[in-house]
C-alpha cells in the first residue's frame, strides 16, 4: 500500500469579502474526511492538487516537492490556499 500523507492548507491571501468567511492564517488538516468550515468551492478547486500531496506525488513547477499553492474560484473575492504535506518525524 502508498505511504498516505496528512495535508495542511493554511489561508495565505485573502481579498474582497469571502462569503465562508475564510481570512488569513485560517488552517486546517486534511486527513481521511474533510474538515468542518471549509468551503466546498475552494476545496473542489485544490482537491486534486491535495490528492496529489496525500500520496506521494509532487508538482514541477514548485520549488518545494511537499507544497503547493491554489486559489478558490471566486476571482473577484479570492482566497489563496497553501497545501503542505506532512511529513511525520522519525
């Protein structure tokens, strides 16, 4: 079986009015379920990004293999998310 991996998304950016009420340094840890308060539309959009961090892959376009950077859809009131993968200390 794949190693699995814990993700955290933590708020970096946020402009205009977002209608969950996101806002900067806002974290959550994304293990097996999703977490309570965040925002379906901005976890559709780095769902795959997220799944990708879960198990192993990286992206090659970023200077960091455990990280990647996404925004929510909502181009007028963005909020930008930070994924981290977490790797657990041995």
């Amino acid at each position: 079986m794949a190693e699995r991996y814990n993700v955290q998304v933590r708020v970096i950016s946020q402009k205009g009015t977002c209608a969950i009420g996101h806002k900067v340094g806002d974290e959550f840890v994304i293990s097996r379920t999703t977490p309570e308060g965040i925002c379906l539309s901005a976890f559709n959009t780095f769902f795959p990004a997220m799944r990708t961090l879960m198990f192993g892959g990286t992206f090659p376009w970023s200077d960091d293999p455990d990280t990647a950077t996404m925004a929510c859809p909502d181009a007028e009131n963005p909020v930008v998310f930070k994924l981290t993968r977490i790797r657990e200390e041995s």
